[in-house]
C-alpha cells in the first residue's frame, strides 16, 4: 500500500511540475513574442540595436587576434591566456567570478594625508521632516512586489538550508571560502596568493521563479508523503511521538558536543565572515565581482589605495603597478560609471591592460558618490554626503588621487632606483598622463585649471579626453526637459532625491537579475533597449549590456549626485562650460570671490599640455559639435599643442567596445610622452667603497 501511494505522489508531483514549469515558459515565450511586435514597429531600432552587437553582455577573453599595439611588448603570459581564449568553445560566454576567491595581495605603497585647499562650500539647508513620509508611502505601494519576489527566494533559503544540514562533518562538500579584503594590506615580501577562478551562472527572475515555484512543490508533496507514511505506519508515528519527549535528554550529552567540537576543527575554519556571507551567492546568485576580481583573474598584479580627500571623502585608487616604470598613466571614468569600464573587455579590449603592457604604471580612479558611503565621518546624514557638484570631483577628488600617485611614484622609484639622479632637480622623477572618458573629461579639465589659478603643480604631461562634458547645448529634447525641471524645481528636487541611485539592496539584485532575463529573452531586451535609447536621443551604445556590469550589484553601485545633475543643466543653459552657482551673490562670491562662477572656457590658455579631444560620430549624450567647441575655444586662446579625432563610436563605445581603432589611437598618443631623462651619478659612499678596495 505504502509502494502505491507513493508512486502516485511521484506521478502527480512530476505532473504538477511539468505543468507549471510549460506554464512559466509559455508565459514568458508570450512576452518574448510581444515585445517583438512591439519593436517591429518602433522606428531607427537598426540604427539603436547595432550597439548590442559589438560588445557581449557579459566580458569576455575572445578576439579574432592580437591587436597592433600589443604585437610589441604583451607578456608572453597574456599571450598564452589570449590563444586559449581564441580557442576555447562558445561555452567561454559563462562568465567567471571572483566571488569566492581569495584577493591577490601585493606590498603595500605608502600612507599619506593630502593636504589640498578646498574651496569653500554653501552651507546646505535641514532636510525637511516630511521627506521621511514620502518614502514610507513608496514603502507601502511597492510591499505586494517586494512579497511576490521576495516568496521564491524564501524558499530557495529553505532549501540551501535543509540540504546544507544532510551534509556530513567530514564530507569535502562543505568547504569554506575565505572573504576577500577591500584593501591591500599584505606585508613585503609576502607570496602573492592567485585566486581560484570559479563559474558564475548568474539566474534571472524567471529562472528564479522557476526554482522557487519547484521548491515550493517539493515541500508540499513531501509533507502530503510524510503525512502518509505515517497514516500507513502507526508504530513508527508512535515512536516519533516518544522521540519528541526523550530528545532533550539526548541533546545535553558529552558526545554531542565532541563531535560539535570535531567538526569545527575538521573544517580547519580560518575565515572571519559569517555563514550569511558565505552563502550570499549561492543564495541570490548575483554577479558582484569587483575591478579586483577581474584584473586578478586575467593575471595581471593588482594593488588598491584608499585615498582620503581633504572633505573626509573615501576614494578607492586600484592599480596595476609596475613600480619601477617611469611612465604612468590615470583613468578617470565618466558619469554612474566606475574603474570597472576600463577592464570589462579582457585582455584585448580594456585599455587598463593595452597600457600595462606597453610599459606603464596604471592606476584606475574611482569618484566620491558610491551608495556604500565612505566617509571619515561614519554619522554623516544623507544630504550631507550628497551634497557635492562637479567642483568637488575636480577640485578634492582629483586632486587627492593624483598626488597618492606622486607619493608613491617618488618613494618606489627612489626605492627601486637609489643611484638614479634626476637632471632637473625640479622635475617629476616620471611621466603622468590621463585617459578619461565624459564627466571624467570635464573634471579633469577643470582640476587643470583651477590648479594653474592657484599656482600649483597639477603634474600632468598628457591630456586624452574620450567624449568630454563641459558644453552641452546641442542635446536631445529629453535632456532639455531635464534641464528645465532641474533648474525649476531644484530647491525643491534637491530635499526630496539628493541622489540619483537604486535604492535597496533587493531592487539592485532584482536590476542585475533582470540584465540575464534580458539576455535569455531577446526581443525584450531589444525593447528595452530600443527604449532606453530614446531617452538619449537615439545614441546606439550598449545601454542593456551596461546595466548588467557586476558594479551595479545588491551591495553596491555608483551613483550620481543631484547637485552633479544640476551643475550639467547650469552648463547647459548657460551654453558655458562653468563651476557650479550656488544660487546666490553672496554665496558665489565666498567661493569664487565673484557674483558669477568661473567661466572655464576664458581661462582655456592656461592649460600646458598637450590635449587630445576624442568624438564619436554615432555619440548622442555628448555630440561631436560639442567636443569641437572644446577644441575651437583650446585653440582661440592659444593651446597650442591640442588635437581633434572622431570615430564611428557612441557614447559608451569609448569604454565598452571590442573595437581597435580606440586604443590603436590612444596607445600611439601615450608613447609620445617620452619618459623623464635621467643619468646615473654614483654616490659618494660607492667610490669611497671601490677606493678602500683598490
């Protein structure tokens, strides 16, 4: 009788399984299939989808072949890892992660507090008490959504769980991963540890609807058969009754808690992060692999500084070091961007790797304004944090990482060449150049100017600027709208958003869950896509493909400010490329000494270095007519030495393409920055020595 009903139980199980399992996919093949009619009729998609086809959604390692600029120089390592990418099989596109994997330590470089003068900022106003209100009543309209997404990963919890504790104590199933440090702190002279790189098969919302609806099956038919067995099986129900009055006799013995001991010592635990962190991935199974993970996994060195600005900013500076070049270079990324676009496409196709192995020390810049909120003051409020314009990307973050790089340099460099002597005494001991790309560009220009007011050394030998903001009145009607609603509403805007981000944990996973189902269902993506370029003005970048980077991930992401979205809309209007106006006389002349803000464009003649304007053709954020202006007023006030090039690139080409005509160009302008001169002096102490010798 037993053998029969549970046959039965397992039949109608499957069915019922089967049964929703079609459903689901039926319904989500309807969707499909709607939002391919739908883009059937949305006009220029041609022209919108060709950004989906140049770069993947997820980086890879494979390329047709090495391109010029590394025919000469790559490591014979790199040059391995590109062969086996070129061959190895389609399945290559399941994407790797560092999640459990140990960081990659490297000798620490040395500490120090920058000391800039920071320009004075306005005092900002108190929040009012009735924001509070308006996110309660957010709260309460989106708690269904949160409940239905919330139930399948609920018993997806049950179940890792439940199968977590059949596992035995000395069972290899139940190995540890120890976490990952944020920082280098590593002692020299200390092995490095290689990571160990896993597969990350990331799971969209309906994959994760599919799981949850079978684990919810699976309980409830397993309760129905347990329920049975013990109908049919009187005896063994009474002897579980028993069990239950006995159990806390048995739960108090010596054995028990020897084994609880061997156990623990079995697993040789050495990890400090909690069960809950351990399992976090396997748990939501999301993409959160960081710069780190990426550049350790391709095996190049890694080596990350927390700089501290003058404001009690935390900035994270990574580099791959070389710390005996005399040549670096320092990207900087553009808006709701990170240090993550300059190594997304692998070996071949990043332009933080293309520099390494042409010789230089690279270090990758990272601005204020990510959610995670690091600051020396750990009780700052939110409007506090946020309350910061492109002025302080220029003129603190910058600024502080730029002189953590000369503080490095000139100590390894005296470190690693102790009988080298510079000719000019005055000079840098090494050469530094910027590659940045939009909001990056403006900063960078900005910190160059503001630098040569105040007479002070910016230390900079090249200038490569990649689609830079600053003018802006050649825009789309939906960025003209936003300029609108900003400067009308923005005393108001500014209590209620103080910054533009994705709010919680669980809307960050359900955006990096969606990218896969993007991805798994093509014509919703191709919509979405579509969609998202209208809001741009038709620009074919990636946007779907962008969304799904790890960097926008449950625990973090970068985030823009809203007084950085209103200093673009002051630009815009004023068709200037000026500081931001604090909205009054009095305010304006405490920061500037002037009624009105610095008027960047009329002080283009103090800029020293040679500049390199970049446009893309295909561009709509930030149009060619607009990069142009940046070089016809470099050129009217007497830049001499400034250059202008387009390519058939939109706006996130420049940091997510596979193309090499990009970094063909950019290689070939960081090479004719010639490193410093130098000749070697023998020290007096050395001859003394060679004499006593002799």
């Amino acid at each position: 009788m037993q053998r029969i009903v549970d046959n039965a139980l397992a039949v109608t199980k499957e069915s019922v399984k089967t049964l929703t399992y079609e459903s689901l996919n039926n319904i989500a093949r309807s969707i499909n299939g709607v939002s391919a009619l739908l883009l059937t009729l949305l006009p220029g998609k041609a022209n919108v989808l060709e950004g989906l086809h140049g770069w993947e959604l997820r980086p890879t390692l494979r390329a047709p072949r090495l391109p010029r600029w590394m025919h000469h120089g790559v490591s014979s390592f790199n040059h391995f890892i590109h062969e086996l990418s070129v061959d190895s099989d389609t399945s290559s596109l399941d994407y790797s992660s560092g999640e459990d994997s140990d960081a990659m330590s490297t000798p620490p470089s040395p500490l120090s507090q920058t000391s800039l003068r920071s320009w004075a900022s306005h005092p900002a106003s108190y929040e009012s008490h009735w924001t509070e209100w308006i996110t309660l009543i957010l709260w309460w309209v989106l708690l269904p959504t949160r409940i239905f997404l919330w139930i399948p990963l609920y018993l997806l919890r049950l179940l890792i769980t439940r199968r977590e504790s059949r596992v035995s104590p000395m069972s290899p199933g139940r190995h540890q991963h120890s976490s990952r440090p944020y920082f280098s702190n590593a002692v020299p002279g200390k092995e490095h540890h290689v990571p160990n790189r896993t597969t990350d098969r990331r799971r969209g919302v309906i994959e994760d609807l599919q799981l949850g609806i079978e684990i919810f099956i699976d309980a409830i038919f397993d309760f129905f058969h347990k329920a049975a067995h013990l109908l049919l099986s009187p005896s063994e129900a009474f002897g579980i009754v028993l069990s239950w009055f006995s159990s806390s006799s048995h739960s108090h013995s010596p054995e028990g808690n020897y084994y609880d001991v061997l156990d623990d010592e079995t697993l040789g635990d050495t990890d400090s992060s909690s069960p809950t962190e351990r399992t976090v991935t396997s748990l939501y199974n999301t993409d959160t692999r960081t710069c780190q993970d990426v550049i350790t996994e391709l095996g190049y060195p890694y080596e990350a500084i927390r700089v501290v600005t003058s404001d009690g900013y935390g900035l994270l500076l990574e580099r791959i070091p070389r710390r005996d070049a005399r040549k670096a270079v320092f990207l900087q990324h553009g808006v709701l961007d990170s240090s993550m676009g300059w190594v997304s496409n692998g070996v071949v196709g990043s332009p933080a790797f293309a520099a390494y192995d042409q010789g230089y020390d690279v270090y990758l810049g990272n601005f204020r304004g990510l959610v995670s909120r690091d600051h020396v003051n750990k009780n700052i409020s939110s409007k506090d944090f946020w309350s910061y314009s492109i002025n302080e990307h220029a003129r603190e973050d910058i600024p502080a990482m730029i002189e953590k790089i000369h503080e490095i340099k000139t100590s390894e460099l005296s470190l690693y060449q102790p009988n080298v002597e510079e000719v000019a005494k005055e000079e840098q001991p090494y050469k530094l150049c910027v590659l940045s790309h939009s909001l990056g560009g403006a900063a960078v220009l900005m910190y160059v100017i503001t630098s040569r007011i105040e007479e002070k050394p910016h230390r900079l030998s090249r200038l490569i600027l990649l689609s830079p903001a600053g003018f802006h009145e050649d825009s789309n009607l939906c960025f003209t709208l936003i300029e609108h609603t900003f400067l009308l509403l923005g005393p108001l805007l500014s209590r209620i958003v103080p910054a533009f981000y994705i709010p919680t944990r669980f809307f960050r996973m359900l955006l990096n869950k969606l990218a896969r189902d993007f991805h798994n269902y093509p014509a919703v993506g191709g919509l979405v896509q579509t969609l998202m370029s209208y809001v741009v003005g038709g620009d074919s970048s990636n946007w779907l493909g962008v969304m799904g980077l790890p960097h926008y991930n449950m625990n973090d992401m970068p985030a823009v400010s809203f007084r950085v979205a209103l200093h673009l809309a002051q630009i815009k209007r004023s068709s200037k490329f000026k500081m931001f106006d604090y909205g009054s006389v009095k305010a304006n002349m405490e920061v500037y000494g002037s009624p009105e803000p610095l008027d960047l464009g009329e002080f283009y003649g103090l800029i020293d270095v040679p500049v390199d304007l970049v446009a893309g053709k295909k561009d709509k954020v930030i149009r060619p007519s607009m990069v142009r202006k940046h070089y016809r007023v470099m050129r009217e006030t007497g830049v001499v030495d400034a250059s202008y090039n387009e390519f058939e690139y939109a706006h996130l080409d420049f940091t997510f393409s596979h193309r090499e005509e990009l970094l063909a160009y950019v290689m070939s302008r960081l090479l004719l920055v010639e490193p410093t001169q130098t000749q070697t002096v023998q020290k007096k102490g050395m001859k003394l020595k060679k004499k006593m010798g002799n």
